[in-house]
C-alpha cells in the first residue's frame, strides 16, 4: 500500500500527573491516510493522547509507534522530524511575524534547521523563512488564505488564526496530523472549507488524528472514531456503530 508507515498506534498507553491517572492502558490504531477523532468529555485524556504522539509527554507505560517508527519518549522535535505536525487548541502566534512567514516556520520546525536558532530568531531561521515563502503561498491559497499572506498574523480573528495554524502544520509536509479543537470558533461556512481540506489532506495519504467536540462533523468528517471515557478506551468504530452505541448515546450525546 501507499501509505505504509502512516498508522499511529499506541500500545497500553499510561500516563499520571502526580496522582491523577489521565490515560489508563489505552490502545488503539489511526489507521493510515484516514481521519480518526478522539472523542470524549472534559478531562477524558484527549489532549494527553495528543501530547504523547507528538512527544509533549512522555508515557508511564506503553508505546507509541508511527509505522515501525518507535516514538515512545522521543522528545517533541524529534517527532516533528519524523513527520508529525500539530495544531494548538489555543495558536501561539508571534505577533510580529506575516500569515506567510507563520505559515511557512511550519517547514523549519519539521525539517531544520537545528532548534537553536529558531528559539533565538537567529538570521539562520529568518533565511530559513525566506526559502519556505514560495511552499506557504502555496497552502495559503489551498486555504483560501492568500489575500492576508503580507498582514500581521496576530490581528486575525480566531477563526482565521485557526486556518494559519492548519496551514503551518500542513506546510510541514507531515505524515501524520494532529489537530486540537480546530473547528471551534469557526462560522459554518469556514467549517465547510475545513471539513473539505482536511479531506482533501487525508486523500493526499496524511494520517490525521483530530480532537473535536462537534458530533456532527465528527460523523460527517471521520473515517473512525474512538471514545475516551476517565482516561480509557470506552468504545471505537466508524461514525455510525458510535453513533449508535448506547453507553455513547446516553453519556455524550445526551439523549
Ligand atoms: P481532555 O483533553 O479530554 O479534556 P486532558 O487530556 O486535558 O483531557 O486531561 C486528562 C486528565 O489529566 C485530567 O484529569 C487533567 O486534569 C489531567 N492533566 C492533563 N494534563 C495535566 C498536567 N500537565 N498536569 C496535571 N494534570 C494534567
């Protein structure tokens, strides 16, 4: 197949924050170049799945594995090297910097150069910017982005910072995409475009893992889905078998 090496999957993953267990032997696969949401309530464990994919965390126990690379404890920039980008439930977007620079530092945190200079802004990391204008111009018009790419990337409205930060972590060229509540704050019509880039992005062979609160866009987006309930795997399947599952039906979806 195409897109060997693009399956996520955790192994019995535990994590603790002191004495809080917030993941519990989870187990489950994103399969490869399909969508997969995390669904769950509050401090069910979703943003900690997250973390720990992309080397926030590190697990208690239990592996992480991207394809047949091992990616249990591999610190955050060693993972984003191996092709896997992230999207923030809150973008942190320097306020200085254009939509297309921002867009473009998605590259540089994927493919170099070495961290030091881009903590410090050296101008090593602004000519690395400069190279990647040519790629962000290019997913800011797949976003419908590209009139705003000389505008200060830190006056957009949410919905539009959102759209950046997609933007930056696809011009990473990732294997892997994860993202945190990215359709939250967008109107319906940028939920559409979203819906139907992300698809866009998972027919190009990505493997997309999402957090996402809206059930309906869950049905409508995902290929799988898997339910966290108290830091454990409550139930996983397509959009349709969750929809149906009782226990789902009763404790999320209130009816
Ligand atoms: P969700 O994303 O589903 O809302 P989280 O993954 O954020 O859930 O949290 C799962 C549990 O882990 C919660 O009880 C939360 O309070 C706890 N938790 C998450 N991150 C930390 C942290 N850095 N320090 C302490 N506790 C944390």
């Amino acid at each position: 197949p195409a897109f060997d090496g693009r399956d996520v999957r955790l192994e019995s993953v535990s994590k603790s924050f002191g004495g809080v267990d917030a993941l519990r032997e989870v187990s489950f696969v994103a399969p490869a170049g399909r969508i997969t949401a995390l669904i769950g309530p509050n401090g069910s464990g979703k943003t900690t799945t997250l973390n720990l994919i992309n080397g926030f965390h590190k697990p208690g126990s239990g592996r992480v594995l991207l394809g047949d690379d091992e990616l249990t404890g591999l610190p955050a920039e060693r993972v984003a090297r191996l092709g896997v980008a992230r999207t923030f439930q809150t973008p942190a977007i320097p306020g200085e910097m254009s939509v297309l620079d921002v867009v473009g530092s998605g590259r540089i945190e994927a493919h170099g150069p070495a961290l030091l200079p881009v903590v410090l802004r050296l101008p090593r990391y602004w000519r690395a910017v400069a190279r990647n204008r040519k790629a962000a111009a290019g997913w800011l018009e797949i976003l419908g982005l590209g009139a705003i790419a000389a505008e200060p990337a830190a006056a957009m409205a949410l919905g539009t910072r959102r759209m950046i930060e997609l933007a930056r972590a696809l011009c990473a060229g990732p294997r892997v995409l994860l993202l945190d509540e990215v359709a939250s704050g967008l109107d319906p019509d940028e939920l559409q475009e979203l819906a139907g880039v992300l698809r866009k992005v998972r027919d190009a062979g990505v493997t997309v893992v999402v957090v996402e609160h809206n059930f309906s866009l869950v049905r409508s987006l995902a290929d799988h889905v898997v339910v966290l309930a108290g830091g454990a795997v409550l139930t996983d399947g397509d959009p349709r078998e969750i929809a149906e599952h009782p226990e789902v039906l009763e404790r999320f979806l209130g009816s």
